[in-house]
C-alpha cells in the first residue's frame, strides 16, 4: 500500500479513502504467498524453440539476450 500512495505522489495525485479501502479489501483476500506461479510452455502456443532459435539468433546476438527457456536437446549459449 505504501509503494501504490508514494506512486500516487509522485504523479501529483491523492488518494482517496475509498480507493484505499478497496485497494486494502483486495489485498486482505489475496492469498498470503501471491497468486501462484505460472507455467507456460512453447508448445501451448504452437511454438516451436528450434526454430525460435533460428528466426531470432542474430537479434540475440546483437543484444547479448540470453535465452529464456532451456532445454537438454538445445546447448545453452556461451556467457
């Protein structure tokens, strides 16, 4: 709640006491460790890691971006 009130300062706005009920009935009911982790896989969206790979390996070269996902049939990229 602290960190949403400093955000509202910081762009000029105040709060409300409605709102910051609301924002603290929201927080009450979520669980104590968040929401879960989520888990996706490339599959799910008829994605493809090779070719992934493949289309953006120069992007990923260029900006030194270190893949994401791993896999055992994939060697990592050197550091």
């Amino acid at each position: 709640m602290d960190a949403v009130a400093a955000l509202y300062r910081h762009c000029g706005l105040s709060m409300s006491d409605a709102a910051r009920k609301r924002m603290q009935a929201w927080i009450d009911r979520a669980p104590p460790n968040g929401n879960g982790r989520s888990r996706y896989s490339l599959t799910e969206f008829g994605l493809d890691e090779e070719n992934l790979r493949e289309q953006f390996s120069r992007y990923m070269d260029v900006f030194d971006v270190a893949s994401e996902w791993a896999s055992p049939a994939v060697a990592p990229r050197p550091a």
